[in-house]
C-alpha cells in the first residue's frame, strides 16, 4: 500500500511545507537575510577597493621606468653588452643609453622658452644615464625591485632611481588591503555561520511542538529537514544578492560623484567582475547551507 | 478489501510482554495476544490497568521491558530509523491527549498526517471532507482547533489518526469526551475502516461502545490480561 511517493508530490509537499515554515518565520528570517547582506556588503566592498587599487597599480607599473645614474659616459663599445645583460633579466621593451649631451638636450627641449638660463652651465652640468622601460605589465613591482638591485651593480652606477619610496608606500597599502579583505572574509564566513545555525535555532525552538508532531506522524529527514536547509540557502543566496547589489548602487553613486571632480582621469574604476560575483553568491548560499545542515544535523533527531 | 477469515495474517502480536515503570509500577506483566489484519478489537480495564501503556507498546512509543512486540510481522528494534518513520505513518495513533496543533486549523491539523506520507494534495482534500463530514464536523474546517470543544477536537484527533487508512490504527479513549450519540459515529468509522483492511484497536472503559455489537474484547486487570473473547 505505500510505495515511494511519487516526485511530483514529494516536491509539492516538501515545497508547500518550506512556504509555510517561511510565512511564519519571516521577521526572524529576514533579520538573518539582513545580516548576511551587510557582512557581504562590507566584505565585498575591502575587496572591490583591494582590486581597484590593484588595477591602478598595473596602470601606473606600466609607465614606470627604471633610470639609471652613471658617473661616466658608458664607452659605445660596452653598450651592447649591458643591454645584453638588461634583457637576460626579464622582458624589457626598450634599453636607452643617454648621454650627458642629449640629457641636456632633452632638459633643455622641456625647458622651451626658458632655456636661458642653462646658458650659464656647463654641457656636462647633467650625468649621464640608462633608461630601462620594463614590457608593460609584464613586471610586478616586487621583480622591478629586484631588477634595481641588480642594474646597482653595474659599473659607474651611481643611483637607480625608479619612484621607490612611493611604490613601497602603495605596496604596504596594498598589503594592508589584502589582510583586510582576507579578515572581512573569515568575519564574514564565522558571521554567516552563526547567523544561520541562531537563526535556525530560534526557528526550532519556535516549532517545537509542530516538530514533535510531525515525529509522532512519522514525517521523515527530508520533510522535516528540507525546508530548514531551504531557509539556509535562501538567507545565503539572496542576502549575498542583496549585499552586492546595495554595493552597486553605492559604486554607481561614488564614481558619478567623482566624475563630476574629475578625479578618474588617472584610471576607470571597475565593478567586481561576473564570475566573481558568481562566486560570492554561490560561496554564502553553500555556507549558510552547510551551516543550517550542521545545525539540524545537530538538534533535530528525527 | 481483506474479509477476515481465520487465515487472514496477524497484524500485531504480543508475546510475555512486560512493562515495569520505575521504582516498581508493573504497568503490564507477561501480556500475550494477537490481532489479526482487518480486525477491531476494544481493550478493556479499569482506570490504572494498563491499557494506555499497551496501546504505547504496540504503537512503539515505548519499548517493552520483556517480550516481544511485532506489527506487521516485524519488531520496532530491528528497524532503521527511515523504516521507523514509514510505519509510523501507517499506524494512526488517537492519543489520549489528542496532541493536535491548538493554533492551527481542523484541516491544517489532518493533513499533516497526509503530507508527511507524500499523499497527492487533491486526496489530500477530498480525503478531509470525506472524514469531516463522518465526525460531523463540517463546515468548522478553517477553526483553529483551540477553539473547539473537547468532543469536537477528539473528532479532529480520530479523523488525523484515520487519514491515510493506515494499516493499524490505535485509539485511547477514543469516545472520552463524547456522548452517547457521537460515540456512535466512532464505531461506525472503525468498522468501515476495519472492513476496508484496517486493524482498529481501541482502550475505552466506555462497555457501550462495544456491548451489544458482538466485538473481541481483551480485559486487563492490573496489568495482567485476564479474559480475551466476545462479550455481550
Ligand atoms: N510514564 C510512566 N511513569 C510511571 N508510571 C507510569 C507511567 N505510565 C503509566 N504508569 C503507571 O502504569 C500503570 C498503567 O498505566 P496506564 O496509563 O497504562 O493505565 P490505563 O489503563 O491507561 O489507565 P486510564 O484508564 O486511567 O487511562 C499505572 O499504575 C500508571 O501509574
Ligand atoms: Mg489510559
């Protein structure tokens, strides 16, 4: 006489009892949806800034290059084997040997009307130089370091200079970004975890009595269960939604206003791509499953 | 459906059951019997016999401290957890406390005993006119059962217990809270559904209910099941 149900009907019945459940519980439902939204929010948006910032840095690493000071004109003959060994070190695009002659040339072409005053100079007033243009994109600033040192250990070099103190400054900044997303991160994945398994309690406890019943009818771990683990992933999936889309509006918002001030000339800000989003959704909807799985693993005996 | 015949096969069968509740309350001692598929028998006994804790026994909400307790040929020990689950759904059990949802409504309170066995939703409806109509209590579908009479809601109890035509159906007082009347409509549901296949036992004092009508009755006195036959 009871065979399997058919899935239709299981589905009916599972789907109409997790309505239920939710059109009770809302208020408590929508607190825990409203959590999970906000520690989204604040996640996502250390992580929207840590790529910005890393975005603007590969922009301004590829108009960097490294100059190269020298107490003496390189002899012509010895160029082509300095520039052997610049290339051996990584993918530069262009090796120039200035001399004192056309850097004063050059000073004086930017100087334009006002050359004047270089009259009174001596023509070797400036030192000569190599200019070192690394392939755009091609060198993180941690290889343009090392590639400074080992230009300081060329003979007659008298200083490498490529922008340090300020690449160091915006390295340390963006250090600090990345342990700032990675702790909102593991704040966000504890908050969502115990946001679910409280609100799961809460629910639990509320029904109580109806779940009592339902084991003396002989309900079974799917029936009981499934609209619990449905609660988990709702709160995961659209509160992670909702998260992310108040950090569009607050994006859309922010750069309308600064490009009003005309701050973003040196870069266009970008939103956090598709896939990544993708990613946020289906990482807080998992969590907050396994969380609400844990927690009725753990106080429903049925 | 089932015509009970001497060959049709037992449903529940008691071998020496005990149950000592602590320190030392024999609630039943050495309870041997056997109800046949499609059968309605009644349990008699004065208050304090044991008749509840045999309907508990069978209904495997508690376990016998000796003996054995088979239904449908097989022990509740033996059982997982999932098949635990599936009988339960196909023995209806009228709790002496009805144990309804008191907030929700008449049909909401049934058709839980439905759902959680995957009935398809429009059985689902037609089985609860169907039953309200026999306990009288149509037209009260959308009260919710805090707002009943104890007679109404032990109807609501006896309709959830019979629901899904289970194969056992196990009822405490069935008729405690009913006239003389009302009871009268009870003992016809059970019959009906005893001839459909059902085995039906009830635990009443109430001698009306099966006197007159030729029905097996098991007397307990103490725990200790004393005559099992028909009375009149
Ligand atoms: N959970 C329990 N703990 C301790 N003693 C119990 C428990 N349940 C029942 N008893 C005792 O077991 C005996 C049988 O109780 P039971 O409820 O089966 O009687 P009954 O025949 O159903 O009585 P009534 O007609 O009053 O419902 C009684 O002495 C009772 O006090
Ligand atoms: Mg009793």
């Amino acid at each position: 006489m009871k065979g399997k149900p058919r899935l239709t009907t299981f589905l009916v019945a599972i789907l109409q009892q997790t309505g239920r459940n939710l059109a009770r519980s809302w208020p408590t439902q929508s607190m825990s949806l409203l959590t999970v939204a906000l520690s989204v929010l604040i996640f996502a948006f250390f992580l929207l800034i840590h790529l910005n910032m890393l975005a603007a840095g590969a922009k301004l690493g590829d108009e960097l290059r490294l100059t190269i000071y020298l107490d003496e004109d390189i002899n012509p003959a010895m160029q082509p084997r300095i520039r052997e060994q610049i290339h051996q070190f990584g993918d530069i695009a262009e090796v120039r040997f200035i001399s004192r002659e056309q850097a004063m040339a050059r000073f004086a072409r930017r100087l334009g009307d006002e050359q004047d005053i270089l009259r009174d100079l001596a023509p070797d007033f400036l030192p000569p130089s190599i200019e070192v243009v690394p392939r755009p994109g091609l060198l993180g600033l941690n290889q343009l370091s090392q590639l400074a040192d080992f230009l300081s250990t060329l003979p007659h070099v008298s200083r490498v200079q490529y922008g340090q103190e300020w690449l160091q400054h915006f390295n340390s900044f963006n250090r600090l970004l990345r342990i700032v997303v990675l702790v909102s991160a593991a704040l966000l994945t504890l908050n969502m975890i115990f946001t679910v398994s409280r609100t799961i309690q809460l629910t639990l406890a509320a029904r109580r009595e109806e779940l009592e019943i339902l084991r003396l009818l002989g309900a079974d771990r799917a029936f009981v269960g499934t609209p619990f683990l449905a609660e988990g992933l709702l709160q995961g999936g659209l509160g992670s939604m909702l998260g992310l889309g108040s950090l569009y509006l607050i994006f859309q918002w922010t750069t309308n206003q600064l490009a009003g001030a005309g701050i973003l000339g040196l870069f266009t800000p970008v939103f956090l791509p598709t896939w990544l989003l993708g990613l946020i959704i289906g990482a807080s909807a998992l969590l907050c499953l396994f969380s609400s799985l844990a927690a009725i693993n753990k106080s429903l005996q049925v | 459906m089932v015509k009970q015949t001497q060959t049709t096969p037992p449903m529940v069968e008691c071998f020496k059951v005990g149950k000592v509740y602590p320190p030392d309350v024999v609630a039943l001692r050495d309870v041997s019997l056997s109800v046949r598929q499609g059968e309605l028998v009644f349990i008699t006994g004065s208050s304090g016999a044991g008749k509840s804790t045999l309907i508990r026994l069978i209904g495997r909400q508690e376990k016998p401290d000796t003996g054995m307790v088979l239904v449908n040929g097989r022990e509740g020990a033996r059982l997982n957890q999932a098949q635990q689950q599936r009988l339960r759904r196909d023995i209806g059990v009228v709790y002496q406390d009805f144990r309804l949802l008191p907030r929700l409504s008449v049909s909401r309170n049934i058709a839980m005993a439905m759902e959680v066995d995957y009935r398809p939703w429009r059985e689902t409806s037609r089985r609860i006119s169907e039953l309200l109509e026999k306990m009288e209590l149509t037209g009260k579908e959308r009260r919710p059962v805090e707002t009943l009479s104890r007679g109404e809601q032990q109807r609501v109890a006896i309709a959830r217990a019979a629901a899904n035509a289970p194969s056992l159906l196990l009822a405490d007082e069935p008729t405690g809270n009913l006239d003389e009347q009302t009871g009268l409509l009870i003992l016809n549901l059970f019959r009906e559904l005893a001839a459909a296949g059902t085995t039906v036992i009830t635990a009443t004092h109430d001698s009306k209910l099966y006197r007159d009508h030729g029905h097996r009755v098991l007397h307990l006195q103490q725990g200790i099941l004393q005559t099992d036959g028909e009375q009149r």
